[in-house]
C-alpha cells in the first residue's frame, strides 16, 4: 500500500449524504479547499462575534468573573486593614492624650506668639490642678517640694537659664510670650527651677525644645535649642545642665535661646522670679 502524497491529498474530495426521512437523497461533495475556507471562515465569524460580545455587552465579567471576586477580596482585604490602621491611630491617639498634663503644655508650647484672651487660658482653669500636672503618682513628691523648698518661708525663684545678655524682653501686647537670651550656638542652658520634664522633643515651629513642671502651678519653657540632654520625665534640679542653645525651628531668626514662664495657665514675664 502506497503512502499518501500531498497532491493527491489536495484532489480528494468529501462526500456528505444527509439522512434525511425523504424519497429522494442528495449528495454534497466539498473538497479539501472549500472545507478549509468553510472552516476559517466560521472561526473568523465567531472570533467576530466574540470580540463585540465582550467589548459592548457585559459578558467579559462572566468570563473573568474569577479574577473579578480575587480583585474584589483583594479590595475588601485593604480596606479591613485601612480600618485596622485607623483604629490604630485612635487608639495610639488615645494613649498619648491620657497624659493630659502634657496635652496642654504642648498646647501652651505651640507658639513664641499666642493671644492673651486664647479660650486655652479657661481650659485650663477647668482641669484639676493635681490631674493635669502628674496626676496621683506626682501628688506625694508635690507636697514634697512644697514642704521643703517652695513654701512660704523660701519663696519660689528661679536663675537665669543661660549666659548672654536679653536681645528681646516680654511683651505681650506685641505678642512676644517670653525673653530672648543672645547666646551662639552650642551654649550651655541650665534649669531656672528644680522640676519634673514633661516635654523633651522638636517642634517645626520651636525646634528642639524643653518644657518642665515645677511647684505651684508654673511651667518654664525653653526654645530653638541645638542639643537636647535630658528626656521626658527626668526630674531635674535647679541649676542642672539640660540642653544647648541653638537657632533650630522655623521662628527661629538666629542662635537665641526663647524663654517662657508660664504661671496657673498665663504667660508671665519671667524677670518676675528671675534673680541674678
């Protein structure tokens, strides 16, 4: 038996009788080349059909309806964790304002500048005096201080903070809360009064900066340094070595060091318990 050659492949043809329930039969004959063109013509016509199905009909969702819910969880899954980081930050939020003693200093800190009639001032008046500055844990070392070094005996005063001769004294009416020291940088800053750190840290505004407790209601304040040597919650005796001035924070003009003291929620000016 002779193998098949490719010519006369080409010549044959296919022969196609329906049976059909008629007297009569016909027979189709359809060769290699007429079954090809039938062929690719069909499959062009649905490919056809196919494209304009999935570009104007919604039936392309059906098809990749797989991927579709893969998306889908993809999307609910971000969200859950959009909500998880929210909470999150709530909850961080939440923590870092149950100190309120430092929520308001950082308030009182947010600016050289803040107008005397600021609603701040009622604010503070209206939280207890032993919750906002320590809470129970400061109360019993408070009634310490008050024993032995601020009472009415030895009145309050403080030094000065640095070296350097005032380039900017207080002014409220101008909106100046504090004293300017003139001092380069890197000059040492020392404590004004013995007390307990409530802010070490840097502000855009202020730089690095250092606000601390001390008795009877007042808060010393001390901005644009270069170096900051002591940390939150330090207990710091007058005199003590804290920071390095500096010129940071963007009311910064220059190597200064700004000084505020404030009293029962007001700004004062700090010449009144400086001594030389």
């Amino acid at each position: 038996m002779s193998p098949l050659k490719l010519k006369d492949i080409k010549k044959s043809s296919l022969y196609v009788t329906p049976n059909l329930p008629v007297i009569q039969t016909k027979r189709y004959k359809f060769n290699l080349n007429s079954i090809l063109s039938i062929f690719f013509g069909y499959t062009a016509f649905i490919i056809i059909i196919v494209v304009t199905l999935l570009a104007l009909t919604p039936l392309k969702e059906l098809i990749f309806i797989l991927e579709n819910e893969k998306l889908t969880l993809q999307s609910e899954r971000i969200k859950e964790l959009e909500t998880e980081v929210i909470l999150l930050s709530r909850t961080l939020n939440k923590i870092s304002s149950s100190n309120r003693k430092l929520n308001f200093a950082m308030i009182l800190a947010g600016t050289d500048s803040l107008d005397s009639t600021a609603a701040i001032y009622d604010s503070l008046k209206s939280v207890d005096d032993d919750e906002r500055f320590g809470g129970s844990i400061l109360i019993p070392l408070r009634k310490l201080l008050n024993k032995y070094i601020c009472n009415d005996e030895n009145p309050k005063f403080m030094i000065r903070p640095t070296s350097g001769i005032i380039i900017n004294s207080f002014n409220i009416d101008q909106g100046h809360m504090g004293i300017d020291y003139g001092v380069k940088e890197g000059t040492p800053l020392y404590a004004s009064m013995g007390g307990l750190v409530i802010f070490s840290g840097y502000k855009d505004d202020d730089g690095f900066m250092i606000m601390m407790q001390h008795d009877d209601n007042i808060i010393t304040v001390y901005k644009h340094c270069s170096s900051l040597l002591k940390k939150n919650r330090d207990y710091i005796s007058q005199g003590e070595l804290i920071a390095l001035s500096g010129g940071t924070g963007t009311n910064s003009k220059g190597d200064h060091l700004h000084f505020e003291v404030w009293e029962n929620g007001k700004v004062i000016d700090p010449l009144k318990y400086l001594i030389n």
